[in-house]
C-alpha cells in the first residue's frame, strides 16, 4: 500500500479540513492490514469501484462494486482494522468535526457507510466530477481539483455552540467538563447533549482523544522516556498513560512504538 497527502491551501477550507489523504495500490497481489486509531476528524471515504463492509470479525474490508462509492468514518475509540486486497484507489478527505456541518447537515454517527454522501448532497455532478479526479494520476493534481470543488461547497454553519465549545477545549492544554462549562456559562448537561446530537461521542471522551493523540506524535516524534511522554501529554502518572495506550490501540507502548507508520507528518497507522 502505498500513501500520499495533499494539504489545502485556501484561507478558508484549510479550517475545515485537516489533509486529504490518498490510499492506493496497483499491485495486484496487494495483501494490507491496516490499523487506524482514534482521532479528532472525520473521514469522507470516496472509493474507486469498491465499497466497504463490515466483517463478522469486526474487520472493514473492501468489496468490488461499479462506480464511485462513499462513506462517513466519524470519531471512535477502538482501533479500525482495514483488510485491502489488490488494486485500490481511496481518497479520503479529512474534515475538522465542525467542518463536517459546513459541507453536509446529516448528523454524525460512528460509521455512515448506506448513504451516497456526494449525490445526495451535491447532486450527480458531484460523481461525475470525482470520476474525472480519479483518471488524474498526479495527487498534488488530484488535491488541487478537490481544493477547487470544496471551495465552492462551503456553506456558513449554524453549530455556534459547538463552534465555540471547540476552540476553547481547542486553546487550553488542559481541560476538563467543568472548566468548558465555566467558560462557557452553561450547564454540563448541555455540552454533553449537544456533543452526543453533533458528534455522536461525549466531550470527556473527545478530550480524552486529544490527549491521546498528542501523545501519539510524542512516541512518533521524539525519542523520549514513557514517564516524559506522561507528563508532557498531561497523564497522571506513568500507569495512567500506558493504560490509555492500551485502550486505544490494544498494544504495549513498545509494540506501537515499532508498529506506527508516519504519512508525511499528517497520518499516523500501524502497518
């Protein structure tokens, strides 16, 4: 398998999407396991003849299907394995979550994988168009035709709560319920009905996916002590850190450590 990603450019989209990201293989024999973690974006899968499934196993495979596919990862906890089998062209365009409502209003579930996102929101040009992106065999090309489409599809989102929620557990290192809800004069109850109705997820637990993703870019970056990696990601102690480790990748910290595999700095997996 090989990976490529593609960050926008213009002022505004560049707040409402993290990176697009190209996975794609001409290898016939293609055999790939991979393991994506939990993470603060959301994914629209778009599939070159292919659609995913879900597995009895838990495992999201890939099956052959005519024409233009997609789905909706949103934010979990658990890691998703992806069995890939032979030739395969995916391009995944990863959203802020507050700038998933600035494409689409659908409200968030864990996996959208039923819907036809791009024709029930942008109608069949919008198949026709990721049709003509995928015969280009240039990603940078590629990313600057998708930069260029989603320009003209943002649309101003109602969100204002969540928006403001965001950028304030965004700003401080370190949060908990009860100092969002003093900031933002409001009740506990709220926050969390409002990021169950958006997200799909409770804001402890997006928190709690922050940290660990700093902690991830901690253990890919730097070649630093499990205790230092703790207190630079604001764990308790130790214990408390190689427990989150395990809750969220099932591995050893060691085993991660060997296991991860680093996309230009912007995706973080294990192969």
């Amino acid at each position: 398998m090989n990976f490529h990603t593609y960050k926008v450019v213009h002022i505004h989209l560049s707040k409402v999407i993290q990176y697009i990201l190209f996975n794609y293989s001409n290898d016939p024999s293609n055999n790939s396991l991979i393991t994506s973690y939990a993470n603060n974006n959301i994914c629209l899968g778009i599939l070159k003849e292919k659609v995913i499934i879900n597995d009895t196993n838990g495992t999201k495979k890939f099956q052959n299907k005519p024409g233009i596919q997609t789905y909706i990862s949103a934010m979990y906890l658990e890691p998703h394995r992806f069995q890939v089998n032979g030739v395969f062209d995916e391009i995944c365009i990863d959203l802020t979550p507050v700038g998933y409502y600035h494409l689409f209003k659908k409200p968030l579930k864990t996996y959208m994988l039923e819907d036809n996102f791009l024709a029930e929101t942008w109608g069949n040009e919008a198949i026709l168009f990721f049709e003509k992106v995928f015969e280009k065999k240039n990603f940078t090309k590629r990313g600057q035709m998708i930069e260029e489409f989603l320009v003209r599809k943002i649309q101003s989102s109602q969100n204002i709560f969540l928006m403001q929620c965001m950028h304030y557990i965004h700003s401080n290192s370190s949060l908990n319920l009860e100092n969002v809800s003093r900031n933002m004069q409001c009740s506990q109850k709220k926050i969390i009905r409002t990021f169950q109705q958006y997200l799909d997820l409770t804001p402890k637990d997006y928190m709690k996916i922050l940290r660990f993703r700093k902690a991830l870019w901690f253990i890919s970056h730097n070649k630093v002590s499990l205790t230092q990696v703790a207190y630079e990601c604001g764990y308790y102690d130790q214990s408390h850190f190689i427990k989150d480790i395990r809750f969220f990748t099932g591995l050893q910290p060691k085993q991660l450590y060997s296991s991860l595999h680093n996309v230009n700095n912007d995706v973080l997996i294990s192969l």
